[in-house]
C-alpha cells in the first residue's frame, strides 16, 4: 500500500473507519469495583480483545490497533508485569490459530527486545504465520512508547541513509515509523474514563478523530463500539480546510459517482 500521510494530503474519508486504535484502559478499576485482584481485571480484558476483533472485521474495519503495555508500563509492580507477560503468551499461544482460520493478519508494534525470548518467538511465529491474511491487520502494540516509535524510525533512517542528517522531509521518515503499512488511524478510543494520549501513536493520531468513554475495557462491547463508531460518524473531518470546502468536495464525489466517471 501506498503510505499516505494527512499533513502531506488530504485522505480519503472513509464512513466506517479503516483504522481503529484503541487505549484498553480500566482493567484494574473493573476489577477493583467486584473487589477481585488487578489481575482478574487483566484476564477479563484479554477475553474481551476476542469479540472486538471479530466486531471490527464484521464492520470492513481494515486495521485495529490496540495499545497492550506501554513502554511506562514497566514502572508497575514487578508481579502485574509478569502476570501481563504471561497473559500474552497465553493469548498468543491460544487465539493464533483462529485469528489466522478467520484471515487476520497479526503485527506487534514496540520495542519487542526487552519481553523474554519465548514471547519473542511466540510473535515472530504469529506474524510470519499470519502475514498474507487480508481481512484485518491486528496490531498489539507491546512496550510501545510514540516518542519511541519517531526516535527508533530516526535512528533507522538515518542510519540507512546517513546523506538524510543533512536535511530529510516527512517522507523520508514515513517508511520507518512502526505502522508505516497502515493508514493513520482514523478513530481512537480510549475507555476507562481517562482522557490522555498516555505516548500512545503521537505521529500518527494528528488528524485522528478522539473518542473517550468512561466504559471500563472489560466491559466495551459490541454495543460500546458500535456507540463509537455512530460517534466518528457524526463528525466533519476538515483536515485544515473550512467546512462549506468540505461539504463542496463531498459533493463534487457523490456528483462523480453519479455520473459514473468514478
Ligand atoms: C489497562 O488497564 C491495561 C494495561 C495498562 C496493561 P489498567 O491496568 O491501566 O487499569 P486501571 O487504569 O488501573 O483501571
Ligand atoms: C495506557 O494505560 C497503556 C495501556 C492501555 C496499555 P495506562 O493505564 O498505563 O495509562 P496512564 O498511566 O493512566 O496514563
Ligand atoms: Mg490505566
């Protein structure tokens, strides 16, 4: 896919999003509510990562991303992030082989270095198992920081092309950042009520349309995401321009589509 970027041109605006990431935040407030362990919280949120996959690919979602741990996420108690661990591996080694029957394609985004070489492994098979799946492209990013992502895809570029330090455009850096395979998201939600980007996708969420729900993310079902996605579809994307410029050029489309000259 071409990489496109909505500070070079205007995208394309699609009616359901192509593109949805999401801050599944809230786990240890939900369980704290039933009285029940952090942890508790966690495994309810990884069951619930299932049917939000299969409700994106059942609306034509091409991407989710989902935001799994944070590179900040280390500064937790040494047992939470162990037990989160563990929950990945469990994921993976459980939900692989259906996300590749129901042709989704998995990526992990993040610095994968730092998790155990099992868990490494577990996503490398997980992707290479999955790689020329078209329905969806899941991302889990996985100590995952933004300002990570634009140093690492610096750091890269930079490194393949030294001539760049002298002076490089934005789409110089475009090929290197972690989800240059995917279009800019165009819908984030965060549930649990926080309203903050906490270093998730800072490059890529400049024209993304913000979504922000008390929900707690063991309880954001179907029915939360369709109210999110009916949400994004009230909006008018205006990516700089004015609104009567936009409802111009929505015109002018549906005037070609009419006209079958495409
Ligand atoms: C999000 O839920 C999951 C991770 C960060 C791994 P939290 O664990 O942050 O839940 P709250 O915010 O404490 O409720
Ligand atoms: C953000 O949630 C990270 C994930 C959901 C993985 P946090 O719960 O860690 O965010 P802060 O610390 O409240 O901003
Ligand atoms: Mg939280």
């Amino acid at each position: 896919m071409a990489i496109t970027s909505s500070t070079i041109a205007v995208p394309e605006i699609p009616a359901v999003p192509r593109h949805i990431a999401i801050v599944m935040d809230g786990n240890g407030r939900w369980a704290k509510q039933r009285f029940l362990p952090r942890f508790a919280g966690h495994r309810r949120g990884v069951e619930n990562v299932r049917s939000t996959v299969r409700a994106c690919a059942e609306n034509g979602v091409e991407f989710l991303t989902l935001f799994a741990f944070s590179s900040e996420n280390w500064r937790r108690p040494v047992e939470e992030v162990s037990f989160i661990m563990q929950l990945f591996r469990g994921a993976l080694k459980r939900e692989v082989a259906r996300l590749h029957e129901n042709g989704i394609r998995f990526r992990a985004i993040g610095d994968l270095a730092r998790f155990d070489p099992e868990l490494q492994r577990l996503i490398a098979e997980a992707e290479a198992l999955t790689r020329d799946n078209t329905r969806l492209t899941l991302t889990v990013a996985a100590n995952y920081g933004g300002r990570w992502d634009i140093m690492h895809a610096v750091a890269r570029m930079l490194k393949e092309q030294p001539q760049l330090a002298a002076g490089f455009a934005e789409a110089d850096l475009l090929p290197y950042l972690s989800l240059a395979y995917a279009p800019e998201p165009d819908l984030f939600i965060r549930t649990g009520g926080e309203q903050r980007i906490s270093n998730f996708l800072l490059w890529q969420l400049a024209y993304t349309e913000l979504y922000f729900t008390d929900t707690l993310w063991p309880d954001f079902d179907v029915a939360a995401l369709q109210l999110a996605i009916a949400s994004y579809q009230k909006r008018q994307r205006r990516f700089g321009r004015t609104g009567d410029q936009v409802e111009g050029a929505a015109g002018a489309s549906a005037l070609r589509a009419a006209s079958g000259s495409g």
